[in-house]
C-alpha cells in the first residue's frame, strides 16, 4: 500500500500505486481548499492525518473515492461526520462541497 499526497495530475504510475490496494477503486480524501488531495491508504483517516501533517485543516478535508472502471466519484466515509459543520452523515451532503470535491478528483486523478 502506497499513500501519497497529490498536487497535480497524477501520472499513470501514481494512479496505478494508489489504486492497487482495492483493486482499481481510489480511496480518498481531498483538501477542498488547497485543491489536492491524498489517496492511496487503506482507511481514510490515514489519509486525513497525512494531509494534518501536510498542514491542511481538518474542517477542510473530505473522504470518498473514485471507481476507476466506472469513473464514478462517491462522498462516502466516517471522517465526513460532522454534526457542527451541518455534515450529520458518512456521506458529504453539501451540494458546494461534492462540487469541489469533483473538481479536485477529476483534475488529479481523471
């Protein structure tokens, strides 16, 4: 399992580590202010805390993944429970945030 923090567009050898691990689907988290995102790890919360160090804020950072046969992008994961930031779900329910968030995937990963 590779993990990796991503700036620009990966190359085909960074989506080919990062996608490894669950067989063709990408788990992230992405920072949807500084437009990056990290992938690659085995639980999202790993992920988070890469991109903590990497000096992200935690109020800024959302998990999911991207399905590489479908392209299909999912807002899914337990780090997105935030009651106090109106998130009382796994999944990212602001249409704002899943807009970024796309964005950011596509941009780097598609």
């Amino acid at each position: 399992m590779t993990i990796l923090i991503l700036t620009t567009r990966a190359t085909s050898d960074e989506i080919k580590l990062v996608s490894e691990h669950f067989h063709g689907f990408i788990k992230v988290v992405v920072d949807i202010e500084n437009g990056i995102l990290c992938a690659g790890a085995d639980r999202h919360v790993d992920e988070e805390q890469e991109l903590l160090k990497y000096g992200s804020k935690q109020s800024n950072l959302w998990g999911g993944g991207l399905d590489l046969e479908s392209g299909e992008i999912d807002y899914n994961s337990m780090i997105n429970l935030r009651p106090n930031q109106d998130n009382p779900s796994r999944d990212v329910l602001s249409k704002e945030i899943r807009e970024i968030f796309d964005k950011v995937v596509i941009n780097i990963l598609k």
